[in-house]
C-alpha cells in the first residue's frame, strides 16, 4: 500500500452513510497520533469557558485525580469509535457518558459546545501539523460522527456540517471565553499532568513547549504569559518536521486505538467499560441534585 492509497479508498466511501467506516481510518489508522493529541486540545479549550472550567474544577476530577479523568475520557470515547452506536460495548460507554453529565446542571450550549471542539480542533491541528490535511470525505464524516454521539447524548440543535461546528465554536468563543479560577486550577493540573508522563526533570521544559502550542484567545483567558516568539516558533517547527518524516513513511497496517496509548496508565489490569468513569452521589464534591436536563442515550 502506498502513502495515498487509503486516502483513495476514503474517497470511494459515502461519508454520510459510512461515516464510521472513514472516522475510524482517519483516527486509528492515518493519524492516531495526531488526533489524540488534537482531541487533548479540544478538551483543554473547554475549561476557558468559566461554566465549564468551574464546574470542572468544583467536581475536583480534573484537579485531584487527572490521570483518572484522563484515562476514563479516552477510553469512553475511544470505545465507541472501535465497536459503533449499535454495539453492546458502544452503548455503554455513551450510557456512561450520560449518567455522569446528567448528574451536573449543564448548559446546552455548552454540552453543543464541547461536541464543536471534537470536530473542529482535529481539522485546524491536521492543518498545522499533519503529514497531510483532511479531504472533504473526512470533514463531512467526522462531522456526520459527532452529530450521531450528540443525538445519543440528547444534545439540542446540532450544527449539521463542518463549517456549522466551525461557525458554532468560533461563535461560542468569542462570546464565552474569559477567567475563571476555577478553570485556571483545572488548566494547570491538566499541563501538569501531561508533564508527569515524561521525566520529572523535563516538566519545566514541556509546561513551555504545551503553552507555545496555545493561540492567544486561550491565552487571555487563562492569564498566562505569551510565551517567547522563538519558544512558538521551535515547538511549531518541531511538530511540522514530524509530520514531513511521517508523510515519508509506509502508511499504517493495523489500527492503533486510544486503549493502546501510553498516556492511558491507570488500568494496566484491563478495565469493564461499564465502571469507567464517576458515580456523583447528589450534594457531594459538587455534584448538585439531579434536576430537569436528564440525557439518555438513544
């Protein structure tokens, strides 16, 4: 198989009705690592959103036990790419995921929100640094993903296209994003935590390299310091001299999944997908009685 010759076979896919089948090639197999880093991203982007970031922050989650929150985020998400909606394994995990948002008084637009990010920061990261952009297929099979994990998560008005995700977050940012303590303590434990995977004596050196990667509206709305132009530029620089060599090496044979990640460490035992994750109990470490905006997988 040639480097291009998986992208020819995306091509040949209807992206509205095999939108898995090409999610899972772009994912698992053309850019594994890449989106794992985006979709690290795109989370972190949510905590500038002071609803997001304080009610994170007051859960404790993301402050207090971050490589747990870490693992059991990737292992939900990444359990339904590899088994599907219809599976047994699918449906918990998006069972899962809506016990635990439903037990927290969360905005709508914010649940629609945080969906934008999955979809949107891959595209702009790809566009940076990936050996080779997103086609068409793939923009309107991700976005075609993301509306069917939001219709199980009983999210309202999901934007139906790419350039509505894209048009959403921008929006929702430029409206939304500002300080929050709360979403700074989440912030700084998640850079923390990405430091941790590597040697201690290194932490410095890689809490520079994550906030070179930043733009400047999160920035702002973190209170960080700009890091210094040559910072930006070596760390840019680096990343886009990883995507040349690996544009020049044989494309992937087997899929690589987000379990497989050595960022994932908590469960070198295996795991049951459906004790992943929180189990709030009402009125404890933030978490509010249940109210009106119950979400059950479809």
């Amino acid at each position: 198989m040639n480097r291009f010759d998986r992208l020819k076979a995306i091509q040949r896919l209807d992206p509205e009705r095999d939108f898995l089948d090409i999610y899972r090639m772009t994912v698992n197999l053309e850019f594994p690592w890449d989106y794992t880093r985006a979709l690290e991203l795109a989370l972190y982007r949510t905590y500038a959103v002071p609803s997001i970031g304080q009610l994170l922050a007051e859960t404790a989650e993301l402050t207090e036990r971050s490589q747990k929150r870490y693992d059991d985020t990737t292992l939900l998400l990444d359990t339904v790419v590899e088994h599907g909606f219809d599976s047994v394994d699918g449906r918990t995990a998006v069972r899962r995921i809506n016990q635990m948002h439903r037990s927290y008084d969360i905005g709508d637009d914010d649940m629609r929100y945080v969906l934008c990010t999955f979809v949107v920061v891959p595209k702009r990261w790809l566009d940076s640094y990936g050996w080779r952009r997103l086609s068409d297929h793939e923009l309107r099979a991700a976005a075609r993903y993301y509306r069917t994990l939001g219709r199980h998560m009983g999210i309202k008005e999901i934007p139906d296209s790419y350039e509505e995700f894209e048009r959403c977050l921008d929006e929702y940012e430029a409206v939304h994003f500002g300080f929050d303590e709360g979403g700074r303590r989440v912030s700084d434990a998640t850079l923390d935590l990405m430091a941790s995977w590597y040697p201690r004596r290194l932490a410095p050196v890689l809490r520079t390299a994550s906030l070179a990667l930043l733009d400047d509206s999160l920035l702002r709305a973190f209170r960080y310091e700009r890091p210094a132009p040559a910072a930006r530029a070596l760390v840019r620089g680096a990343l886009r001299l990883r995507a040349r060599a690996v544009r020049l090496l044989p494309p992937r044979s087997t899929p690589h999944h987000g379990r497989q990640n050595p960022e994932v460490k908590g469960y070198p035992n295996g795991y049951r997908v459906a004790e992943l994750g929180t189990f709030p109990v009402p009125g404890v470490r933030g978490c509010p009685v249940p109210g009106g905006g119950v979400r059950e997988a479809e």
